[in-house]
C-alpha cells in the first residue's frame, strides 16, 4: 500500500502593521476577552475657547427685551473686571470643576436681577464692591459649544428658564 502524502493546514496570512486583531468571539456561557477590544475613541475635553472664534461679544442689557424667546447665542452675566480679564486674555478658560454657567435669552434678565441684588455695592450687597464693577453681559454663538454643554438642572429650577454649563468635555450622540 503507497503511503499518501498528509494534507498541510493552510497556513495564517501575516498581519500588515497596524491593522489589530479582531475580536476573539467567547464560546457560550463565557465572557469574551475584554482586552481584546479595541479601546473606545478618547472625549474631547476643551479648557479653554478662542474669543473671536466663539464670536463672543457684549450685549447691551437694554437690548435683551423681556418675553423674547430663545436665539442662537447663550449668555453669560459677569463683572466688568472679569470681563476685561477675558478680553485681555482672548480666551474664555473653564473646567469641569469650575464650568462657565450660559443661559438662553429668556434667563438673563432673571440672573442680572439677582447679580444686582446679591453682588452690588449697598446696604444688602457686599462693601467691598467696586462702584465701577458693575455687571457685563456677553454672549456666544451656541452652534459653536453645543457639544460641549451640559444642562444646569439646579439653576434650571431655580431661574424657571434653560441654564447649561460649558464644562469642555464633548459628548457623544449615540
């Protein structure tokens, strides 16, 4: 009887660099390998904004009319020191422990309300205050740090109108 020669597996192609394994699937009732996945794509986490890239500009309270709805800007109410510190900066520098508080149009004319109230030099404000410090408003184009907002719930309930804070990481739409 000839001996047959044995048929040879075939052999693995070799991998180009960089290209990554694909995932091990588990046999049943195991778990799959959790090293063997790739990673998840990294946030993006901002600390700070270019100013004139925001498009970010003081806004006349004069100008802000009551019952006027929502646009495309969110707004900040600040000091004028703080305010000039920005400007002199060029950027708008936030965290997500110390996040930049917006609102829509709807809510500044309720937080400047409280500003003056709590922060103004007075019989019931701080004495230390300025008389020239009083509040700045200025306000960002929204479809620039939408991904970047965070909704303010306690504010939210507090004011009666949407508050968010920018707090530099993205989020992801799933």
């Amino acid at each position: 009887m000839p001996f047959a020669p044995m048929a040879r597996a075939p052999r693995p192609r070799p991998r180009p660099k960089g290209e990554t394994p694909p995932p091990v699937a588990a046999a049943p009732g195991r778990q799959a390998d959790l090293f063997a996945a790739p990673p998840p794509p990294a946030r993006r986490v901002l600390t700070y904004l270019d100013i004139a890239a925001l498009g970010l500009g003081m806004v006349n309270p004069r100008s802000l009319q009551a019952g006027a709805g929502p646009d495309g800007y969110l707004y900040h109410v600040t000091t004028r020191a703080a305010m000039d510190t920005i400007q002199a900066r060029g950027t708008v520098v936030f965290s997500r422990r110390a996040p930049l508080v917006l609102t829509e149009r709807p809510g500044v004319a309720a937080w400047l309300a409280d500003m003056m109230e709590h922060d103004m030099p007075g019989p019931d404000g701080p004495p230390d205050s300025a008389p020239g410090n009083g509040p700045v408003i200025f306000r960002l184009r929204r479809f620039m740090i939408d991904d970047l907002l965070e909704n303010d719930p306690d504010r939210t309930r507090q004011y009666g109108v949407p508050f968010h804070l920018l707090t530099g990481i993205a989020r992801t739409e799933q």
